[in-house]
C-alpha cells in the first residue's frame, strides 16, 4: 500500500476532463478522465489514500469539500503556502486555526519559505512571520508540519532550531544534499520524494546521491500534483499532450522502485516502511 503524503487534487487542473500521468508494472502512459476515474485508477494500483496541504484562503472550501466527498480516500492539512502568504491578510490569520480544528487537519502546511522568487527584506518578513505564526497554531493543536522551503534552508533551519518544534512532519519536494537533509533529520523531520527522483539526470542527480545516504526512516513518498512531473520522454504522446499532462499519484510505484534501486533493497521492503513512516509522522 503507498501514501500519496502530498497531492493537490482540488485545483482547477482536475475540473471536468483532463490528461494525467497514469502508471502501470513501472511503465508510464498518458490517460485521461475525471477525478473518478483518476481515483478509481489510483486505488486500483494500491494508493491507499493522499495528503492535500492547502496552500491558500480562497481554496479552502473547494479542498475541505473534495475531502468531505471521499472522507476514506483524502486527509486534509490546512496552512498558507509561503509564496501566497504575501497577500493573504494578516487579520484572517485565525483561519487557519479554526479550519484546522473544524474540519480535523491532520497537519498544518505548507508552510515554510521560498525565496526562489525575488523578494525584498520586508516580504521575507512577512514569509517568516506567517511561517512562526503557523508553527505555534502546530504547537498548540500537537500537529505536525507540511513544510515548502524553496531556497531558504539556511533561514528556515534557523527558524526550527530556534523553535526547537516537537511535532516534526516533513519536508516537501526536497531536493537538497545529504548534509541539509540531516540538518532537518535532526530536528524531528522526514523528507518527501516525489517526481524529481523520476526526471532527467541533470535534474535528479543531487536528489539521487541524497537519498543514496538517507535513512530509509526518513523517506515519505509524495507527488505534489498536478506539479513536479518526472520525466516524460518515453511516454507515447506528442509534445503537446505531454505539457497538457497532470502529474498523479500513479507515479509512485515508480518514485519506490527508484528509491529501492538506489538503496539496493528490495522494493516491497521499501514500500512497507515508507507507508508505515507516513502513518508515523501523521499519527494515522
């Protein structure tokens, strides 16, 4: 059984009809649907259910109600991403707070900070003062974190070992070297691998020499859909309908496969313990 432990399901790529990335003995191949037929196709290949972290106000309601409609299939975290932070208003902070009580957050993300975009010293004030505000409704309600940082390891490791946060979580989309890894390892968190270990060998080099040396303890498995696809190159489809692709869970028989080649284990080995990690970090 796998974990999707990151997917955003509830964004308007998935409305009506849409091409994904299906998967099926390791071999990737365009199909099309509706989220349905995508869940019907995910289940059928072992996913046992995703994460979706909220990235923003104005999606909340279009996420929680998804979740409402398959209470078995998705867990819900609530947070603002930290690139939508910037106009979200500080005053509906406490958003946050009461939906991820209401509607029983199993964490609270993304959060964290990015400084891929160009920022000034003021906006990065106010990634880093929405990060802490996050960090402390996480501490109060016992909750892990579902942290993006982007850029900014420096400035968001600072942030933890000062907060010396209890509840770990995990790393979104890491793609960072072994030494920032267990940077983060230390403090309580674990790493999530997705679509990147998947892309070209210029892309997914550093990642692939990471998690060579990660404790396998430490791995969760996660896509970020619709984003961060892997590498589509040998997928039967014009270019075109590769760029029109949504990235899906069904990738991560592969990402597992990939991790086992890497580690040289055996791939249900790995599979057993990333699934138990991520009923591990999230108290499921």
């Amino acid at each position: 059984m796998i974990i999707d432990s990151h997917a955003h399901y509830s964004v308007f790529q998935y409305k009506n009809q849409f091409p994904f990335v299906d998967g099926k003995d390791g071999v990737l191949f365009r199909n099309h649907g509706a989220k349905k037929e995508l869940f019907a196709r995910m289940k059928e290949e072992n996913i046992a259910f995703f994460i979706e972290p909220s990235v923003r106000f104005e999606n909340l309601e279009n996420q929680l109600s998804l979740a409402s409609e398959y209470p078995s299939f998705i867990r819900s975290a609530v947070g603002v991403h930290p690139k939508y932070c910037l106009y979200a208003p500080w005053e509906e902070r406490e958003t946050i707070r009461r939906f991820a009580e209401e509607h029983h957050a199993i964490a609270i993300g993304e959060t964290g900070l990015d400084y891929s975009i160009e920022l000034t010293d003021e906006e990065k004030e106010t990634q880093k003062n929405w990060f802490s505000y996050q960090l402390s409704i996480a501490r109060e309600l016992r909750l892990p974190l579902i942290l993006h940082i982007r850029d900014a390891d420096e400035a968001a490791l600072e942030i933890l070992n000062r907060e010396k946060f209890p509840f770990g979580g995990v790393v979104h989309c890491f793609g960072g070297d072994l030494q920032t890894a267990k940077a983060y390892i230390a403090l309580g968190f674990t790493l999530g691998i997705g679509g990147r270990l998947l892309q070209k060998e210029k892309d997914s080099a550093l990642l692939k020499k990471t998690v060579q040396g990660l404790p396998l303890s430490s791995v969760l498995v996660e896509t970020d859909a619709p984003y961060v696809p892997p590498d589509l190159s040998a997928v039967e489809a014009s270019d075109k309908q590769k760029q029109k692709m949504r990235n899906s869970s069904l990738i991560l028989p592969n990402v597992i496969q990939e991790i086992a080649r890497l580690k040289d284990l055996d791939v249900s080995a790995v599979e057993t313990s990333v699934f138990e990690n991520t009923l591990r970090v999230f108290h499921l």
